[in-house]
C-alpha cells in the first residue's frame, strides 16, 4: 500500500529531525504542523466557500508566519525581526504578483485541474486569485530560512563588536546577505524547475520560436511564479537587515 510507504517516510523525517535537530527540531515539526492545519482548516475550506483567495492566503500567512517562526526559533529580538522582514516582503511579493499577473493577462486556467475546480464549485471561486494565492503561500516557506539567517547575522555582528556603527553594521550583514541572495534565488529557480519538468520538456522539442511559446499561459505561469517568488527574496534580505539593525542598535542603546 502506498500509505504504508509514506508512513514509513514520514517517520523516517520524524526521527531525523528530532535525533539531528533535538528540541528545535520538534518545534519546527511541531510549526510545520501548524502550518498545514491553517491551510486544510481555514485557507482551503474558506477559498473552496467563495471567499478571495488572496485575502485569505494573506490572513492565513499571518497565522502561520509568528506561530512557526516562534516555535522554530524561539521568542527572542531575532524572531520578531524575522518575523516583519518576511510580512514586509510578503506583502511586497503580493503585490508585485497582482501586478504582473494582471498585466501578463494570465487567467489561472493553465491546468486542467483549474478547469475541473472550476466545473465543480459551479464558478464561485476566483481562479486568478487562486494563482495569486498560490504565489503568496509558495514563497512563504522559503521566505523563513532567509529572513531569520539574515537577523541572527546582524545581532551576531553586533554582540562581536557592540560599538560597531549602524552603517558599518548593516554594510557587513549585506555582505553576507548578498550570499544568501545568490544561494536562495538559485534554489527556488530549481524548485518551480524540478516541480515543472513534465512540462518543460513537452516544449523542448517545439517546433514553435520561443518567443511564441513563452506566450503559452502555462509558460508564463510558471515564469511569473518563479520571478515574482525571487523579488520576494531579494528584498527580504535588505529589509531584514534594515529592521535588524536598527533593533540591535536600539536595545543596544537602552541597555
């Protein structure tokens, strides 16, 4: 049975993450668990009712954002600085992909599966906020592991040399915030990538120009998604640093 394959894997992933990770492990199991009882208890059944599927994914990401991040990394100044990089950023990437979605004049039509929604719920729910919203929740995850390792850069950077300067600090973070960029931005490319190769190579061997067939909406979608998904990221790093900065600088001048 196939059940009884992803069990085992599942228990595989549990038993890593806790003998590797320890306790901060657990909590992140114990985030990630959290995040899938927003998105099957509230994001899905409200979008499934008719509701803007972009108003939700938002709502539903600021459940999921402090809950996950706090248990994964614990209530410290770094969490909470994560925590308004990633809803900065987040409603930066919404707002880009509104943007580009619109004027790509992409429907949410580009899989079958839009299409067989459609028929079933008899029309109510709007498929291009679903692709919107399904842009919000995919950079979300990615959006975490970037904004809390930039954070602890800036308050490691500080507590190494507390007199630093605010411009020295935030020029030495982004040092290594430009490394984060670099692997990051790779990482989703290949993930939207991996996630899409059925598709890419039905069009490898075209006959069509390219330029014709980056038209294809089912092209574009995933294009849009992956662009959109590392803008997000670029500016979560300056934002992050941004916020971090002038908190670690702040405590630092109450203590």
């Amino acid at each position: 049975m196939r059940r009884d394959s992803l069990l085992l894997l599942f228990c595989l992933f549990l038993v890593l993450v806790v003998s590797i990770a320890g306790i901060r492990g657990f909590m992140s199991v114990l985030g990630m668990g959290f995040s899938f009882l927003v998105i099957f208890l509230f994001v899905l059944p409200r979008i499934s009712s008719g509701a803007n599927p972009v108003m939700i994914a938002i709502l539903g990401s600021f459940f999921i954002v402090p809950a996950t991040f706090f248990l994964s990394h614990g209530f410290n100044k770094k969490t909470v600085v994560a925590i308004a990089g990633t809803v900065v950023a987040l409603m930066f990437t919404g707002l880009l992909a509104g943007f580009f979605v619109d004027n790509a004049r992409l429907t949410g039509f580009s899989s079958e599966e839009a299409g067989f929604l459609q028929f079933h719920h008899n029309g109510i729910i709007n498929i291009k906020g679903l692709l919107l919203a399904g842009i919000i929740i995919g950079v979300l995850g990615v959006l975490d592991d970037i904004t809390i390792s930039q954070s602890a850069v800036v308050f490691q950077l500080k507590d190494s040399n507390p007199k630093i300067k605010k411009g020295e600090l935030y020029k030495r973070a982004m040092s290594v915030g430009k490394d984060h960029i670099s692997s990051m931005v790779n990482t989703l490319v290949l993930v939207y990538t991996g996630a899409a190769l059925p598709l890419l190579l039905l069009f490898i061997n075209n006959p069509r120009p390219f330029s014709e067939v980056i038209n294809y909406e089912i092209i574009a979608d995933e294009i849009v998604r992956t662009l959109v998904g590392s803008v997000g990221l670029i500016l979560a790093v300056p934002v992050t640093t941004f916020f971090a900065v002038f908190a670690a600088k702040s405590f630092k001048e109450k203590d």
